[in-house]
C-alpha cells in the first residue's frame, strides 16, 4: 500500500525517467537552489501511466473523496483531467496562474498571480484535489490552495506528479522526486543555448528502450 505522500525517492526515479540533454546556465535564475543543472529528465507516457496510477492509489488508499478536481493551466491539466476521470469526479476547475516569465528551461520565475479561472464553477464546501504537474518552490500550489479556502473550499488536497528533491515543500500525493528538471510528454525536449548535449539515452524500468 502506498503512503499518503506516495513519493519515489531519487533511487527510483530512473526507472520511470530517461536521461536526456545535459544542462548548463549558471546565469538563470533559481534561488532556491532546486535543481543540480546536470541533466533533463524526460518523462515518457508509460512512466506518466505509472505516475497517475500511483497518485490515483495514494488518494484512494488516503480515504480523500474529491468533489471537485482543479488543474493549474497548463501543466497540471493532463494530470488532473485524467485523475478527474478514474476517481470518477464530474466537478472541474480550471486555474490560470502566472509565475514563470518565459517557457525555457530554468526560467525566471515571478510571484504568482490569478489570470482566470473557469467561470461559474463554485468550490464553496466542496473537497477539492488541487493538481499540477511538479512542485519546487512551493509558491503556486500554496497560492492556489489559499485562494480556493478563501473562496469556502470545504477541504484541499494537492497533488502533483513530481516534487524536487531539494523542495521543502510538500504536496498531499506525489509520485516522483527527481533531482533535476524534468520534461513532461507533452514538452518539447530542449537544450538550453549554446549547450551541446550528449546522445539522448531512453530507458524506462531500468532497462534501455
């Protein structure tokens, strides 16, 4: 049975993750210290089955009985669509939240701010599942979980699908822990400029693709 936490330390990661490009850009911005700059971790859609699965057991095997699932445009919807749809929760928010300044790896990353949210969807009294895809700083989720209790949200549990090793921060549900950024399905794989990298090594449980 998985704990509340359900979170895979770092021994784990490579068996769900594929060491991609090697980083370097010491002049961006990442005061918190969260990633080592070495490597992308990319996250293929088998290891992303994995992941929703184990968020999906972590939530059952915790008693929490969602009623509304909100995701965090945009990385946290694929997530929370597909968790809305196995736990069987017909209630569904979208939150627009600001906090990165650019799409690039590492980017700099401002204080959160609200740009919208779905329209007509009350969360008064209701037991929300608050999703996104990683957690570093901690900053959105905490933003979004005030924001939803300020609105009467009856109870919130976060979840996400990777927390950074070096966050201090703690979702509810959480599947992996890598030590470095990490690139969704859904994110194109990039370098960062000037940087070249070695040749892209798949794996997946452990055993080259």
């Amino acid at each position: 049975m998985l704990s509340t936490r359900a979170a895979v330390r770092c021994a784990e990661v490579t068996s769900l993750l594929r060491p991609s490009l090697i980083m370097a850009d010491p002049s961006t911005n990442d005061p918190a210290g969260l990633w080592k700059r070495r490597k992308l971790y990319e996250l293929g859609w088998p290891g992303l089955a994995l992941c929703l699965e184990r968020l999906r057991e972590a939530v059952v095997n915790a008693g929490f009985r969602p009623t509304l699932v909100a995701g965090i445009s945009r990385g946290g919807l694929v997530p929370a669509v597909h968790l809305s749809n196995v736990l069987d929760v017909d209630r569904f928010l979208v939150m627009a939240i600001a906090r990165n300044l650019g799409n690039d790896t590492y980017c700099t990353k401002q204080e959160p701010t609200m740009l919208w949210e779905s329209p007509g969807v009350e969360v008064r009294g209701e037991s929300v599942l608050l999703v996104d895809d990683v957690v570093g700083e901690g900053r959105t989720l905490a933003f979004a979980v005030r924001h939803l209790q300020e609105h009467g949200a009856g109870a919130v549990r976060t979840a996400v699908i990777a927390r950074m090793e070096r966050s201090s921060y703690r979702a509810d549900f959480e599947a992996i822990t890598p030590d470095d950024w990490i690139v969704f399905p859904w994110e194109p794989v990039r370098a960062a400029a000037g940087t070249d990298g070695p040749e892209v090594v798949p794996w997946f449980a452990g055993t080259p693709a």
